[in-house]
C-alpha cells in the first residue's frame, strides 16, 4: 500500500495531533515498530496472513481522505482510493474474487466495447 497524497498532510501539524482518527493511525503504526512521519515512509507492506492489517490501514485511507495504491499482487490488481470518494480498481487477465464480488455487489461495472 502507498499513500500518495492526503490533504490534511500526513498528521503531524498542530491541529492533526489532536485529531482521534490520526492518534488512532500514529498509535497502530507504532505498535507495528514504525515511528516515522508518512510522509517519510508512505508505503506499507504486507504478507500473506496479515489481512486485518491490511483493513485497519484501508480503513485509515478512507477515514483520513488518502490518495492511496493498494497493489494485492504486483501486475495483476490494484485499486486507487482517492480523496475526493472515488474509487478505481484495475485487474489481471483474469477476473478475480474482488472482482466478482464488487460486481455482483453493483459497485462496479464492465467497461462497455
């Protein structure tokens, strides 16, 4: 995941410290050993069976209005959270569960040829 932009900054200035959806981030990445500002370290990684983490920091993304990239498999998925409630998904060859499931759920359409 890379956080690419946010229009509040990256939750260090005066007014951010005392912002709870900012201590709640400062704190969780401390617990997982990083005290850095974003902006210094904008990418977080994840492996196989860190699901919860992955959330937590989508979470973040959207509560915070991050332009962010989450890449699930490196060529095959990626989707874009922006901070302006937009939302782009782009997929492998093959159509996957994320996929399917955000279809099936009406949140994303086939492109039309």
């Amino acid at each position: 995941m890379l956080c690419l932009f946010c229009v509040s900054g990256d939750g260090w200035s005066e007014e951010n410290e005392r912002d709870e959806r900012w201590q709640r981030y400062r704190l969780w990445r401390v617990a997982n050993g990083d005290q850095r500002r974003l902006y210094d370290a904008p990418g977080h990684r994840f492996e196989r069976g860190e699901g919860d983490s992955v959330s937590q920091v989508i979470e973040f993304a959207l509560q915070l209005g991050w332009d962010t990239l989450v890449a699930a498999k490196p060529r095959r998925q990626i989707l874009f959270l922006s901070h302006d409630d937009r939302m782009e998904i782009y997929h492998g060859f093959q159509r996957r569960w994320l996929a399917e499931t955000l279809i099936a759920l009406g949140y994303w359409h086939r492109a039309t040829h």
